[in-house]
C-alpha cells in the first residue's frame, strides 16, 4: 500500500462487526492521517522529538496493519481449506 492508494472497504462486510476488511481500513486511514501530520510537523518545523514520535507511531501502525493482514489471510485460508468459517453458526 502507497500513501496515494485510495482507500476501499470490502462490501461483503458486516458493519455492524469489526472485521478484518474494517480493521485493515481504519489502520490504513490512521495511517494516512499520521502522515499528513508528519509532512505538516515537518514543513512547519516541529521539535525532532514530536517529528520522531509521530514517526515511530506510523511504524508501530505499519507493523499492525501487517499482522491484520496476515491474520485475515490465515482464516481466509482456513475458510478455503476447510470449506467453512469457523466463526460462522
């Protein structure tokens, strides 16, 4: 994901649920938002500690938004393997 992708939410989701596909959205927006406010802390000139706690919190976000990504997978695969959701009655 680049910081220009545009943001889609699954529509087969349930939004009355935190699914992964809402998961992955919001981390993705949260994403975007820190970095706008990186690239305005940084053209305004900001203290290098707010610039670098700003920095490790689109990281720690990154990081995340890669293990929503695996876990989705994981019961995709799950789903696929053993014909049903486990999550499903």
């Amino acid at each position: 994901m680049t910081d220009e992708e545009p943001i889609e939410r699954p529509e087969a989701d349930d939004y009355d649920l935190l699914t992964y596909g809402e998961a992955g959205v919001r981390l993705a927006e949260e994403i975007q938002r820190e970095a706008t406010r990186l690239t305005e802390l940084e053209s305004a000139g900001a203290d290098d500690v707010e610039i670098a706690a700003v920095r490790r919190r689109i990281e720690d976000l990154k990081a995340a938004a890669q293990r929503q990504r695996a876990a989705s997978e994981a019961s995709a695969d799950f789903t696929r393997f053993f014909g049903y959701d486990p999550k499903a009655k």
